[in-house]
C-alpha cells in the first residue's frame, strides 16, 4: 500500500514539472528571450517604462559603471535620466550570443554578449564598439518570468583595444 502511495505521488509529481534542472521548456525560453528582446526594443525606442517591465519589484540591477539600484521602480527611474542622454544613446547593439543555464525549475542565469556600436563620449566623439557582457538571473513565479539580477560589465581586456 504504501509502495503504492509513494508511486502515485511521484508520478503526480512528475506531470507538474515541464522540465527537469539543466533543461528549459521551449515556452520558458520564449518568455525569456521576449524579455531581453524589450529590454532592446526599450533602448530603440528610449522607454524606460519598457525596458524595467521585465525586472521583479525588488531587483537588484548594476550597469557598466557599476551604477546600482535595487527595485523594478529605481532602475526605472535611472534608465530614464540615461535615456535623456543622447551620447548614451547614440549607436546602436547586437548580440553575439545568450547561454541559458538552468539552475533549477524556477531559476534561469542567462550570459549575453552584447557590441554597441557608434555611442558617443560626453563631447561626441564616438567610441570603438564597446562589447558588453550582461548577466540576468530570471526567476519564474506563476506563469511569469521576472529578472531578479542583472549585472551588466565592460569587456576591458589590457592592452586589447575594445574592438578585436
């Protein structure tokens, strides 16, 4: 009987999960990617609104110049005084990759690379592409798939110049 007990929970167990640690059902891949593909989208369009959507409410978020803010309502509120710069803004970013690892059913980290070309310094001279590592840690509750860190860096590799 109780063989049996622990057979029926597991196989209920079981059909509850879509996948196992180490794999990302497509679905859950799908939602990620769409929230990266905002975040980019939010940059092109200089929405800030757009770009904090994606993050849980308490987020913790660092970008290149180890500027830090903690909260979906912070970063907000920091990417829309960057969004106002135009020698931010300028230039425009592609992806070399994004790896996906599972660290549990409701955990994802997922590195990217990106190379902004064209962005300015402050007196408008525009810099060599400057390649971006960016570090996210989404965490699924419910249905939804929140960034809960992000970490974005500088690729500076000495005597290298940024674009090789």
């Amino acid at each position: 009987m109780m063989s049996r007990l622990l057979l029926a929970l597991l196989v209920s167990q079981a059909s509850l999960v879509t996948a196992q640690p180490g794999e990302l059902a497509d679905a859950d891949r799908s939602q990620i990617m769409q929230a990266i593909q905002r975040w980019e989208q939010a940059w092109e369009d200089k929405d800030a609104d757009l770009a904090a959507r994606d993050y849980s409410d308490d987020a913790d978020w660092t970008n290149a110049f180890g500027m830090r803010r903690i909260g979906r309502e912070r970063i907000e509120e920091l990417l829309s005084e960057v969004f106002e710069l135009p020698f931010v803004m300028a230039g425009t970013t592609t992806y070399e990759y994004h790896d996906f690892t599972t660290i549990e059913r409701a955990t994802v980290l997922v590195r990217s690379r990106a190379i902004r070309a064209g962005q300015q310094l402050p007196d408008g001279t525009t810099e060599r592409p400057r390649r971006t590592n960016h570090l996210r840690v989404f965490s699924k509750s419910g249905e939804r798939w929140a960034i809960v860190s992000h970490l974005i860096s500088d690729e500076r590799t000495p005597g290298r110049p940024r674009d090789e």
